[in-house]
C-alpha cells in the first residue's frame, strides 16, 4: 500500500505531462512557398494552352517553388469536369489546398487583362486568407496585378502589339482589338488602351464586346481612317468563346467578321491568345516578379 501511494504522485506528473504535450502548441512550420496562377479559364481545349504557357512561364522564372493553376469561372470548371473528367481548382479551393499541405508563403497572380470584378472576387478570398491567424492561416499571402493595371502596362502592351501586329497594318490595312469589357469601373482601361495604340499607329482600332468602346464606336473610327482590310485579333489571354465566335465566326451574321464584311471591309481573324506571345507573357512575369520578390 506504501508503495502504491509513492508511486501516484510520478503517474500524475507523466499524465499531467503527456496532457501538456498533447494540447501544447504545435511547432512552427518550416517556410515554404507557392505561386497561385489564376485565370478566368476557358472550356475550349485547343485554346486552353495559352494559360498553360503562363503557368510554364512561372516554373521556368521560379523553379524552385511550387507553381499551382485556379479558374475563377465556376460554369467553366463544371463544364470542364463534366465533358473531359479534369479537375481545376477554384482560388477559394486551391488555397485551401495549399494550407492544408503546410505552405506558409503564396503569391497570387491573376492572367486578367483589367482590375475588374474577377480581380475583385479574388481579392475577397485573398483577404479573406489573410485575416485567418493561427495554424490555418498563412504567414504571408497576397495579390499581384493583372496585365493593365496603369500607365505603363497600357504602354506597353501596345508596344508589345505594334511589334507583332506592324506587318498587318499600312495605308489600307487596320488591326481590330476586341475586348471584353465589363460593367466594372475599370472598364475605363480600355479607352486607356485604345489611347496608347493611337500613339503608336492610326491603324489600331479596340472595341469591346460588352462595354465601351463597342463595335459601333470602333466600326466609325475605322471607317473614317479609310482602311479597308482589316485583321482581328482577341485581346484576351486565350482565344475562345468570344473569340472564335463573336468574333471569328463566319457563319454568324452578328459576329464581328461578319459585321465588318457586310460594311464592306476585307476581313481575315487571328486566333491567337495574348498568353500565346512572348511579348506579353514577359509582361505578366513582370507583375509577378514584383509580387515574388
């Protein structure tokens, strides 16, 4: 009985202790970085390879960090898994994800043209992050900006279009940017942009596909320059819906190809994406550079 009564009080100290141990605080994670790639995405397979190649960019300029891919468009992530079984992560999911996995430091860094309302749906979830302290928050997490986000990006992008787009422009030949516009008080970038394309040359016209300036504003300017062949280009990071459609689309008589043929302009369509320009993804590391380092 002796015995057993000196030998309570250690079997509480080593209760009391294992206790301690299992409820104490967890060790601090060692640091380690990711870079979040988010893209509005796109259904169209064959043009989905522009945003590969932003990703790929991203490896290539930081191959010793973790590089992930999110779409912002929840019909397109549906339609995706739904047709071809392939699974991409909403920003929401894919910093979750990478919580969970034990990263410490993400860099979000969107493939939007404008700061419009993706980039603001974005930010929320970022901020959102942020705000969580603990063991499920990050120790650093933040935004980077989208392709034209002042002056200078406006400058050059239309810098980086002249340099691929000047053999298709002269006395009669034009280049028509399409956008897509947006409700969003940054839409007012485009008007930013159009201005930056006139400095460089009278022959590059922009228009929108939901906003200003429409296509009725860019067809007057057009028709006053006195161009009449006309090559169309996307400005969008991939060629897609818009652009094979409400663009391209031969057999729509509402299409912009189509429109612009009726007003008796000789028009032919470039299918290529902005994220498919070396010009333009250097622009992109850029941004994302600046948010890395």
């Amino acid at each position: 009985m002796k015995k057993l009564l000196t030998l309570l009080p250690l079997a509480a100290l080593i209760a009391f202790n294992g206790i301690a141990f299992a409820h104490g605080p967890e060790r601090k994670p060692e640091s380690r970085r990711a870079i979040l790639v988010v893209s509005f995405g796109t259904s169209l397979s064959e043009a989905r390879h522009a945003i590969d190649a932003l990703v790929e960019e991203a490896r290539r300029a930081f191959p010793g960090e973790e590089v992930r891919l999110a779409y912002t468009s929840n019909i397109i992530r549906r339609k995706i898994a739904e047709e071809e079984g392939l699974s991409i992560p909403s920003p929401l999911e894919a910093l979750a994800k990478l919580q969970d996995e034990g990263f410490t430091h993400v860099y979000v860094q969107p493939t939007h043209i404008i700061p419009g309302e993706e980039l603001d749906d974005i930010d929320r979830v970022v901020t959102a992050f942020a705000s969580i302290k603990g063991k499920y928050g990050f120790e650093k997490i933040v935004l980077g900006q989208p392709l034209l986000a002042g002056d200078d990006d406006c400058a050059d992008l239309a810098a980086a279009l002249y340099r691929t787009y000047r053999d298709r422009i002269g006395d009669d030949r034009a280049v028509v940017f399409m956008g897509h516009g947006s409700p969003h008080a940054a839409n007012a970038f485009y008007s930013q942009m159009q201005l930056a394309l006139e400095k460089i040359s009278d022959r590059f016209f922009l228009g929108t596909v939901e906003a200003f300036p429409s296509f009725d504003d860019m067809a007057d300017r057009l028709r006053k320059s006195g161009a009449r062949r006309v090559t169309l280009v996307p400005l969008m990071i991939v060629a897609g819906d818009h652009a094979r459609n409400d663009m391209a689309d031969a057999d729509d008589p509402q299409s912009w190809l189509s429109l612009l043929k009726e007003k008796g302009f000789r028009v032919q369509a470039v299918l290529d994406g902005l994220g498919e320009n070396d010009e333009v993804r250097a622009l992109f590391l850029r941004h994302l550079k600046a948010l890395v380092n």
